[in-house]
C-alpha cells in the first residue's frame, strides 16, 4: 500500500488523520505505535522516522511527513478531486490555513489536559484547562457568526481540513474535564460533524452532545 | 483531601503503580483513599514506598508486594490477602500489562460496570456487543464464602469482535463469561479463548482509589494469543476502557447507593445487587453514599 499511517488509536492527532483518510476513503496502512505505556514514540528507532518523537506520521510512498496539520494538507491536495477539503480560492485558503494552524497550537491545550486525566501525564491542569476553554470561546464566537449568516462549517460551505483539524480535541475534552456546556455553536458544530458520510468515531467522543 | 478511616477500605491491597511505571532513581507520587504516597525506585529497581507527611517529608513506610504486573500497597495492619490467580503463571500465556488509566468516578462505579453485560451493545457496539442481539442470558450469581468472593457464572453474549484475534478474524461469536469479584477495588473475568473453547483468558481490573471519587484503574491480562502483538492487544483494552470511561465520568448520583431501592435492577443486575450486598455485609462506608436522616 502506498500509505502508512503510525497510528494510536486514542491519540487526537492520529485521529485528524484517519478521519480525512476515511471521508476521502482511501486505502492505508496502520503500524501501531505502543504510545502508552511503551513510548515507543521516544525510542531511538522511531526518532529516525520522526525526530521530533511525536505521532502521527504519515508515509506517502518515498514521502515521509509529520505533522497532523501538513499531513491533512498533504491528503487534501493530492487525493481530494473536488477541492472542497482545501480550497484554493484566495477568500478561502488563507482562513483554512489560520484555523488549521489554530487546531495545530491553542486547541492542543484541550490535549494536554486529557494526558493529564487519562494518562496521568505531569502537567499544570488548570492552566491547560484554561487554555482550553480560552480557544474553545475563540471557536465557539466563530461558529456563532457563523450560523448566523447560515454557515455550518468553520471556513466554506462545503467542511474542510480546518474542521477536521479542530474536531477531535474539542470533541474529546471531555476526557480531560473541559465541558461543552457554555459552547452551544461548537455543539452544534460538532453533531454536523459526525453526520458527515464516512465519520468514525473514537473512544470518548460522545455520543449525544 | 483527607485519609479515611474506614477500616474496611483501610484493610485491602490496593494497586498503586504498574511495573515499569516508576523509572529506576526516580520517585512517584500518587494518592490512595485520601493518603497521598511516593514511591521511590532505586536504581537496581527495588521499590520503596512510604506515606508523604503534610511536611512534604517520608512519614511512615508502607509495604509493597508486586503481583500482576502491578505493585501494591496497603494503609492497614491487617489486609485481605490478595487473591490467587493461578493464570498469570501458565507458562504459554501472554501477560499483558495494559499500564493504568485515571478516570473521575468511584471505585464501586467502575467495579459495577465491570459486571454489567448489558452495556456491552451500546457502549461497545460493534465490538463487544451488537445492538441486533443484545439480550443477556440467564446466570448464576454466589458468594464463595470459602474465598470471600463474589462469583458469577454460566454468562453468555454474542459478541462481533471479542478480543484482538477475533477482531483481526473477523469473526462474531457467543462468548461465555465468568466473573470474579475479588476484592472492593478488584474484579477479573474469564472470557472464552476466541478459537479455543477449553481455555479462558484472564483479564483483571484493580482499583486504586485515590479519593472517593478520583481512581486509577489497571487492567493486566493473561491471555492465550499468539497472533496479535502486545501494541496491538493493548491498543484494544485501553479503546475499550476509554469508551467505559465517558460513560462512567457521567454517572450520578457519583458514590454508590446501598439502598436497596435506589436505583431499579435489571436481570443483567443480578450480579451488581449481590456486588452491593456484599459490601454491606462488611460494612465498606469509603465511597458509599450516605443516606440521608429521615
Ligand atoms: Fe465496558
């Protein structure tokens, strides 16, 4: 197979990328990685694939990215005929850009207090909660706008990798104790989300938000 | 947060870290029915443990006896012993250290969901149960009063991907159930070998509660599967637990109500009320709901 995903299943990140693998249903590889307890992401041969020593990596024949964010970008601009994942018209390819990279750092705080919670990671909690629920009032003010001009997705009409890229943290705070109560748009936002044809779900997403 | 003085709680084993979790040189610090505790691993990997004073400082020392891929520690004089579990100790079976994941509910909670047959459908659809078949069929529940245990047998569910072999198979099938309470905080089943129907795998669950409400739950196997990898059959338990997660963290009222009326049984109940009357009959106080003066 021409794709190679080193994956874990309950990593966020991991999830951005077989959600975009699934919509544009392609073909792919799973080399599990033991992130948890095995931190086989740190080990000396994994940081030959990534030196970075983090997950996901995506191996697109002799290409080898990292990076949930270039991989979605990557996907999108090879394997999605329509266009719609990643559009290239100006209005739109820079806001995809902007909440792509918004998904890529702000966001990743709702991740570190579910490492936090779940995985018993050393970390200060409150202020990761914080963060979260700092970007999450970002979103959510975006989503409000949003839906009031009768747009359901974060940039276009149509969902693209910048959706994708926000879903699974905010999604899965839960899971670090962020609630989605004071989000009413992001709800929304959310349950459109896992109507769209192709969507799995993981392990704490919830079921009826 | 304050240690309680429940003697019945006091009196157990409780897990409180895996093996390989505490990097040799370093110490760890965790909590365990409102004691907060280190411990400390030296280089050559023996491991010490002892209560942390409100100083910061080592207070007393606390035993330690590592069993199932976990170390355990207890606060009082007298412990229930742990339990056998003569699996871990056949020699072509893979023992699982799955490490250990925190969750936001009471020990009882977790326990009780152990049990529960009934939620395999919808809280693991399409893995441990199918919300085509969901019934549970009729079983046995007995105190062993010899061992203290609460057993309960003869349970049977179809299941569309059992464990990680079946799952690569392909292949749903009914699989039998034996479960196994063997302490307050810990329960194992026995589930049938996919493929095998003479040999039980032996999956186990140990509680440690930090607090009332805040544990750290363990789950070390010991299973007969030489296909899957150990990344593989890991991955597996722990996107089964974190499913049972959500659903757990969302649970009230939070502690468990012994009273016989609180909350309605249902025949996949059975075990769970027998669960319950055995705490009563010892008089676990930590983690139960008080019940409010008339
Ligand atoms: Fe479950």
């Amino acid at each position: 197979m021409a794709l190679k995903l080193y994956n874990y299943t309950l990593s966020g990140s991991c999830y951005k990328v077989r959600l975009l693998l699934d919509f544009l249903d392609l073909d792919y590889e799973r080399i599990p990685v033991d992130f948890f307890p095995g931190k086989e992401h740190k080990t000396l041969d994994f940081l030959d694939i990534n030196p970075l020593g983090q997950i996901p990596v995506l191996e697109d024949g002799p290409m080898r990215l990292r990076d949930a964010q270039a991989i979605l970008a990557h996907l999108a601009n090879s394997y999605d005929e329509t266009g719609h994942w990643l559009p290239r018209a100006p209005a739109l390819f820079g806001p995809v850009m902007m909440w792509l990279m918004f998904a890529g750092n702000e966001i990743m705080a709702a991740s570190a207090a579910r490492l936090h919670d779940v995985l018993g990671y050393e970390l200060d909690i409150e202020a990761a909660r914080a963060n979260a629920h700092a970007a999450f009032r970002v979103l959510d003010d975006h989503l409000t706008e949003r839906a009031l001009i009768g747009k359901t997705w974060i940039v276009s009409d149509h969902p693209t990798i910048a959706d994708i890229a926000c879903f699974p943290y905010t999604a899965l705070s839960g899971d670090g104790g962020i609630g989605h109560e004071e989000y009413p748009a992001m709800r929304n936002w959310m349950r459109a989300f896992r109507r769209l044809p192709g969507f799995n779900a993981v392990s704490g997403i919830p079921e009826f938000a | 947060m304050s240690v309680t003085d429940d003697p019945v709680a006091l009196n157990q084993w409780i897990a409180c870290a895996y093996v390989g979790q505490v990097t040799p040189g370093k110490s760890y610090d965790t909590a365990m029915l409102g004691q907060a505790i280190r411990i400390s691993c030296a280089l050559d990997g023996t491991c010490t443990c002892h209560e942390i004073g409100d100083d910061g400082g080592p207070g007393r020392q606390l035993p330690l006896s590592q069993r199932f891929e976990i170390l355990f520690t207890t606060l009082g004089d007298t412990p229930r012993q742990l339990p056998d579990i003569p699996e871990f100790a056949e020699a072509d079976r893979r023992v699982a250290n799955c490490a250990s994941v925190g969750l936001h509910a009471s020990p009882f909670r977790i326990v009780e969901n152990f049990l529960d047959m009934a939620h395999f459908c919808f809280v693991h659809k399409d893995i441990l149960g199918s919300m085509e078949k969901t019934e549970v069929f009729t079983y046995k529940t007995e105190h062993r009063k010899d061992v203290d245990e609460i057993w309960a047998t003869d349970c049977a569910f179809f299941q569309p991907a059992a464990s990680t072999s079946a799952a690569e198979k392909g292949g749903g099938q009914v699989t039998y159930y034996k479960y196994r309470v063997m302490s307050p905080f810990s329960v194992m089943l026995y589930k049938t070998v996919y493929g095998n129907a003479e040999r039980d795998d032996a999956i186990c669950l140990f509680i440690q509660p930090k607090s009332e409400t805040e544990c750290i739950a363990y789950m070390p196997m010991a299973i007969l599967d030489d296909q899957s990898t150990m990344t593989q059959i890991i991955d597996f338990q722990q996107t089964i637990f974190l499913q049972d997660r959500i659903i757990l963290e969302n649970q009230r009222p939070v502690l468990l109500p012994l009273t016989p009326s609180a909350e309605i049984p249902t025949k996949a109940d059975v075990s769970s009320i027998a669960f319950r009357r055995w705490l009563k009959g010892m008089g676990m106080r930590f983690g139960i709901l008080q019940e409010q003066a008339a």
